[in-house]
C-alpha cells in the first residue's frame, strides 16, 4: 500500500467517527423519504410509476440521479486519471448517448407503454413470449449495471473504513445489496425518485466543489492543470493524444470502436432509465425530463476533466494503482489530496466526497432493481404466468419478492467483480442493452412488417450473443484483471462485444420477421403509431 493510501486508511480511522456519522446521516435520511413514500404508495401505478405525478424539472433530476452512477463518479475520474484523453472517451460516449434517448425513444415509449418495456412491445404481438422475453432481457441488463454499482461500493467503503480484507469488501457489498431491497420494497418508485433527486443534487455539488478546488490549485488555468497531468503521469504529450488505452493494437483500436457504439447506442435500452418516462403525466413532460438531464448531466461529464486530470496531476500513477488496480478510488484520493493528506480538512473532504459516492451507488442500484423486479412482476408475473388474471395487489407484492430474488444475484456477482473497473463494466451493460433492447423497440415503434417472431429472435439473439461473448472475453478470464484471473477460456479478444452483437440484435430481428409466416397485425401498427405520436389513449 502506497503511502497516502497508508495516509487515508490512518486518517480515515482517526476521523472515522465522522465518517460513520456522514455515512448514517445519508442511510438514515434516505430510509425515511423510502418510507415516507412507501405510505403513499397505494397501488400498481404509485409502485411501479410513481403515480405518475412528478414534474418535467423532477424527472430530469431523477433521470440524472439515476444515470450519474458509480460509474461516472469512480470509474471514469479513475479511467482519465490512467489513461488521460481515451479515458474521457467515457464521458463523451454516455453523455452524445441521450441525443439517441431523446430524439428516438422518450416521447413514443411515454404514449405507447405503461409501466415497462414489455407494454410497447405486447401492444401489437402475441403477449406472453413477448414479455417473457422483454422480462428476461430486462434482468439480465440491470444485473449487469448492478454489477458496476456494487464493485465501486465495495471499494469505496473499504478505503474508508481501512477494509483490505476480501471478506470485508465482500460484507459492504452484501450491506449495499441488503439496503436496495430495503429501499424498493417499501418505497417502491416514489421513494426510489425522491432518494434519486437528493443523491444528484448531492453529486452535483461535491463535483462543482472538486472542479473549484482542482481549479484554484492551478489558478483556474486549464492548460496549466493538463499540462501538469500529462507530465505526471509519466507518459507526457501521449497522455493527451489517443491512443494510449486504445490505440496500442488494432485490436484494442476496434475495442474501442465497439465501446463507442455500445455507450452511444446503449442508453436508450436501458431499463432503469425507460422506466423513467412513465413517471411523468404526458409525453411533453417526458421530452422535457430529458431536457433538463441532459443539462445537467452535460454539466456533470464536463466537469469529470476536472477530476480525470486533477487526480493526474496531484497525485501519482503508482498512488492510484495502489489503492486499487482499475482507477476506481481516483476521485476520493482526489479529495484527500486536496484538503491536505496530513489534516483534518482532508480527512473530511475525503469522507465527504465518499458519502456522496454512497449515496450515488444506492440510488443507482434502487433504480435498477425497480426496472427489474416491475419487469419480473408486471411482465412475467401478471401476463405470463397468472395470464393477465393477477390483483394490482398480488403483482406489487410479487414485485417485492422479486427485489429480494434480484438483490440475492447481484450481491454474489458482485462479490466476484469487486476488483473490475466500475465504467467498463457499465459499457457491458450497455453493450447488452443496445443488442436486445433498442433493436426491439425501434423495430416495434417503426416498422410496420416486425412480427413476434422478428421480436423475439432480436431479444435473444442479441442477449445471447452478447452475454455470450462478455464471458470469452478478457474481463472474464485471461487477463490480470479478469473477474477471474487464474483462469483462461477467453477466445473473443474484445472487452466489449458491441461491434458484434449490436448489428447482430438487428440483423435478427430483421431475419426472423422476413423468414415469419405470421402476419403482422396492421391495423394495431396503425393505432401504435397514432399513440406513440400524439399520446392518444396513453395511460
């Protein structure tokens, strides 16, 4: 362990009473909205959608609360404070992603579906494998995001708390997954939304206090704080060029152009985030719910230079690489440094700043396991399984139990990813997505010809392929930093299967309507399109 890393484990044990207090005050504050709202909720469309009350502004800070994840605080400060501009790359990619969210998918998904994906899907193609299949793809994809979430609280909370036991990380990341289901069960999305909107205006604000301070140390010159990145990074000039996470190889070269499609292409299909627009009363709310996130979530990723390039600068490669080998710790030693790696005020800084990432890492994995645990519920539950016969009251509750089922999952796995970069594995998620969601749903608001069968060979297809590559791939196996690395069955040389299993959803769902012998229901595309395009009869 590096000597500020000594430095914070001992600092944080002296301060850790305040640490601990910071850490209960946000756990606290969150359970009461949880169940505070859980009071209000009093039916399917209060659990699953919030009753559809919260406003354009709210819903564009809910959105941001629930996109801003782990990912986007740990992973890519720690990725450009590795690898300088191709790091940035991250930012770049989720934030061009909501152009796709916004000018293809709010406003149809808010007038065409009521509580989940399978809705818009089901509208106009035979129910239950349809849903049965949306479901599936739905669970699959926020088990893969929760898997980033819990990565970054384990180390997160072990930093803090001097934990470098693997036992002890594995605990944090069974103690995060435990306040989940506690979250979702009792407060369903009206509490989730609220814990959401506290946590971005929480990492917005220990974002614009870093970005000043970062700032101020260089005299609020920009080229003076690159300059000084560059330099300590020990690789100079190419730290600011492309190419040096990226660029080695032509493998790591189409790496990268298939990381590009993925985080482009990705959010669109993500459950947590689809889930967000029925929250709203119409679809003008929902487009401009999207407005006000991209604002916000615009502002968030410019700043994250501020936090790359200033963890670069201040502190060096051999510090960052200590504390944990993927860069996730970047932003917190951030901090530290900052106030002074022999005071208090770095102390508090640097347990203020971790709260915030706390609070970032349970509101995201709230978000998640709603989407999933509506989609188990709603889709599977009540349509498929109980044939659309289920109470609004025996579908909430099987929502509940489902959160139970999902949070047991997602604490194994992430056990087993806790040493992963958190924004890698988020581009997986989204690699996921963007091959059996999105083709479905663009296909299924668009095209007029796409059959049940077209639907269900894009889902799969697409989850298949892409699933399927992720586990013969380096961040398996084969690699030091593989989920696990003693071991070597990867043959797909890509850590991101976008390239192949994007094109690949598509070219399905394409295949599999063309070869179908059912005929497409026309006249139900016909009341689809009026809906999706003027909210004609949306819920």
């Amino acid at each position: 362990m590096s000597p500020a890393m000594t430095f914070a484990a001992n600092e944080a044990s002296q301060h850790r009473p305040l640490i601990i207090s910071l850490f209960a005050a946000f756990v606290i504050a969150t359970l009461f909205i949880t169940v505070w709202a859980g009071r209000q909720t009093k039916d399917a469309a209060d659990f699953y959608a919030g009753g559809r009350q919260f406003s354009a502004f709210q819903n564009g800070l809910a959105v941001s609360g629930d996109y801003m994840s782990a990912a986007s605080f740990l992973g890519i400060a720690g990725a450009i404070a590795l690898f300088g501009y191709d790091g940035f790359l991250y930012s770049i990619g989720f934030l061009v992603a909501w152009l796709v969210a916004l000018l293809l998918v709010a406003e149809p998904l808010r007038n065409s579906g009521r509580y989940t994906m399978g809705d818009v899907l089901a509208y106009r193609m035979r129910q239950r494998p349809v849903r049965t299949a949306a479901g599936t793809s739905t669970i699959v994809v926020s088990i893969f995001y929760l898997l980033a979430q819990m990565a970054g609280a384990g180390v997160l909370v072990s930093l803090l708390l001097g934990i470098t036991s693997d036992a002890g990380k594995i605990l944090i990341v069974a103690l995060v997954g435990v306040l989940m289901i506690v979250y979702v069960s009792i407060g369903g999305m009206k509490g989730t939304t609220w814990v959401q909107m506290v946590k971005a205006v929480l990492l917005i604000g220990g974002t614009i206090l870093i970005t000043f301070l970062v700032l101020l140390k260089f005299n609020f010159n920009v080229s003076d704080l690159l300059g000084k990145a560059a330099e300590n990074s020990g690789k100079g000039a190419a730290f600011l060029e492309p190419g040096l996470q990226y660029g080695a190889t032509g493998t790591s070269k189409l790496d990268f152009i298939s990381l590009g499609i993925a985080l482009v292409l990705g959010t669109a299909g993500l459950p947590h985030i689809l889930i967000r627009f029925y929250t709203v009363p119409n679809a003008k709310a929902a487009r401009k719910s999207v407005n006000w996130a991209i604002g916000i979530i615009g502002a968030f990723y410019l700043m994250t230079i501020a936090l790359g390039f200033g963890a670069a600068a201040l502190i060096s490669q051999d510090e960052i690489i200590a504390s944990n080998p993927s860069g996730n710790t970047a932003a917190p030693l951030l901090a530290l440094h900052l106030g002074g790696v022999d005071s208090a005020w770095g102390a508090i800084l640097l347990a203020t700043i971790s709260a915030v990432a706390f609070a970032t890492i349970l509101a995201v994995v709230a978000g998640l396991t709603l989407a999933s645990s509506s989609s188990f519920a709603h889709d599977i539950y009540a349509n498929v399984i109980k044939k659309g016969m289920a109470t609004e009251k025996e579908e909430v509750r099987a929502a509940r139990l489902a959160t139970i089922g999902i949070g047991a999952v997602s604490i194994l796995l992430g056990a087993l990813a806790r040493d992963l970069n958190v924004a890698g594995l988020v581009a997986l998620a989204f690699a996921v997505a963007a091959s059996a969601n999105l083709p479905t749903i663009l296909y299924s608001l668009f095209w007029k010809r796409f059959t049940t069968q077209g639907a269900l060979w894009s889902i799969y297809g697409g989850l298949i392929v892409a699933v399927g590559l992720v586990l013969f791939s380096p961040v398996v196996s084969g690699d030091p930093k593989a989920m696990f690395p003693d071991v070597d069955f990867a043959w797909f040389p890509l850590k991101n299967p976008g390239i192949i299993s994007i094109p690949f959803g598509f070219l399905m769902g394409w295949l599999g309507t063309v070869l179908s012998k059912e005929e497409p229901d026309t006249a139900k595309y016909a009341e689809l399109e009026v809906r999706s395009l003027t909210g004609t009869g949306a819920h």
